[in-house]
C-alpha cells in the first residue's frame, strides 16, 4: 500500500471514529432527557465515549501527517469550505 492510500485509509478511519463518538453523544443525550436513566447503561455510555475520545485525540498528529500526505497545509480545523470538498472527492470509493 503506498502512502497515500494508507494516508487516505487512515483518514477515513479516523472519520469513523468521529461519527463514533457523535452517535455516543446522541444516545448519553437521550439516557440524560429520561426522567430516571438507567445508571448502568449511562456508565457505560460515558466510558466508551471516553475510550473513543482518547483514541482520536491521541490520533490528531498522524491525522495531521495524513493530511500532508494528501497535499493538505493546515490543520482540520482551518479547513475552508473548498477543503472539505476537496478531501471528500479524494476519499471517495
């Protein structure tokens, strides 16, 4: 696998990752708004969203070092618009 793809291949695990975690934060929502949340499911809730969050913060060096790879200057989180799409087209399948 040459470096790019295994650039792109991290990348979209990354990106996993992340609606991962967004998903865990819709459920403990929903576990929080019931008048009574079950404490067991909401403790485990809390640990796996911990577990995701230590995993891509832990990644955001290699996240950044596959975006060089791809021809990306900037971090993530200064993408602009033109960017993003510029990323999607080439993770595309």
């Amino acid at each position: 696998m040459s470096t790019e793809d295994e650039a792109k291949q991290y990348l979209i695990d990354y990106f996993t990752q992340a609606n991962k975690l967004n998903q865990t934060i819709a459920t403990l929502d929903q576990l929080r708004e019931q008048n009574q949340p079950d404490q067991e499911k909401l403790s485990k809730k809390v640990k796996e969203y911990e577990k995701i969050l230590d995993t891509l913060n832990s990644g955001k060096e290699k996240m950044d070092d596959s975006l060089k790879e791809l021809g990306f200057d900037q971090s993530l989180a200064n993408f602009t618009q033109e960017d993003l799409n510029k990323l999607a087209k080439i993770l595309e399948p």
